[in-house]
C-alpha cells in the first residue's frame, strides 16, 4: 500500500481512536476540528485519498459513512502511556520528571510513522486553554519525546523547580531568563531564571479527545 503523508496518517490515527472511544466513525467536521484542519474540504480530498489507497471505505449516502477497513498498514500501532495531565494554563503541580516510573492513567495508539521511530516517548492530557491559538485545547492528548534540552519555539512540558509546578508552554531563552510563552493572546509568559527549569520533553503530535453524543435517531440521513 502507498505510504501517507502527515496529515494523512494522523486523519488515519483520529479516525481509529474516534472508532474506540465512542462505537461510531467522526463526521468530515469532527475530524477536521480533532485533526486541527481549518477546511473541510482538505478532509474531504484527504479521505479521498485514503479511500483510493485501500485505507477506508466512504459511503457517501450517509453523514459518518467512513469504513475504516482492516487491512495491513505500512509500519505498526504503537501504545503510548498517559502518564498524567499538564496546564496549558497556570501551571499545576504534577512532576513528570520520572515519567518512565508513573503509573499510567490512560493510553492511546498511534502509527509508528507519527512518531518517527523515536524511543522515548508518552503522552499528557493537557488542561487550560493557554495554548488555543497552537490548535492545543483543555482534554487534548499531546504525544511527547522526553528531552531535556530545547531550542526557542519549541513546545515543551517544563517542571518549574521553585514552584513545584509543571506546564506546557513555548520557549524561549533570552539573555538572563527563560520565557516560557502561551498560544493564546489573552494570556501571559511566564518569566524565569534558566536554572528554575527543568524540560521535561517536547510536542510531537496532538490528539483531539473529544467526547461526542450518540448520534441522533435519523442523523445518518444526511451529509456531512
């Protein structure tokens, strides 16, 4: 089978986890807002490519007509930990520096392509709306490489040594402090010594976690 590109594989990997979380396949919009696409349009021309690849099936009579067929992918799934929940806000107190050794609270799978053969790596459940404007929302699952190095504008988990506190910000080094920066406009950078930060690894992916309702009784008679 033909191998997909980024966008492909992570409509691919929302629609698997969408599968199992709620019984029912994601609607063109659902998985423009979980995949963080701003056109509906490139979903569409996206899971037309699926579909000729063999990946899907779409039948076009009905509103959430994708067919996620079983057939052998390129590369695996693999099983990432949620190992705990980090603030894209103001920062809460969840040390993550040990992640290795936390006793997950969750899980989610991915393709083996999403993470680019990178060994270690788990996942946080975001909370705070401080990163809006990165496409990053309150129950959002963010796929992170452990690291403790950074370079400016990476995102990053950050354990706040004084404070006790880990969040999940952009940063920055400047001349004398480490900025620490939300994507969102309403809110503040958090303005600290390097020798206060402790980087705890970085972004890779980001999972929409949305819970949906059942579909309503008729709601397969139109589309998307």
């Amino acid at each position: 089978m033909k191998s997909l590109s980024p966008k492909q594989e992570g409509i691919i990997n929302f629609i698997t986890n969408f599968l199992r979380d709620n019984g029912y396949p994601p609607s063109i919009r659902d998985i423009a807002v979980g995949c963080g696409i701003s056109s509906t349009s490139v979903v569409a021309y996206n899971l037309n490519k699926l579909e000729q690849a063999g990946y899907i099936r779409r039948h076009s009579d009905i509103s959430r007509g994708i067919e996620f067929l079983n057939r052998e992918r390129k590369g695996k799934l693999i099983y990432v930990p949620i190992v705990g929940e980090i603030a894209a806000g103001e920062p809460i107190p969840v040390p993550i520096s040990d992640s290795g050794s936390l006793i997950p609270i969750g899980g989610v799978e991915v393709s083996e392509e999403l993470i680019g053969g990178k060994e270690k790596i788990y996942a946080l459940r975001v909370k705070g709306d401080s990163m809006l404007d990165a496409l990053i929302e309150d129950g959002d699952i963010v796929l992170m490489e452990y690291l403790n190095t950074a370079e400016n504008g990476d995102m990053v988990a950050v354990w706040l040594k004084k404070e006790q506190e880990a969040t999940l910000k952009k940063f920055y080094a400047e001349p004398n402090r480490i900025c620490l920066k939300p994507a969102n406009i309403k809110m503040k950078p958090i303005y600290t010594t390097p020798d206060n930060v402790e980087i705890q690894g970085k972004v890779l992916a980001v999972i929409r976690r949305v819970s949906y309702p059942s579909p309503l009784k008729g709601e397969h008679r139109g589309k998307s």
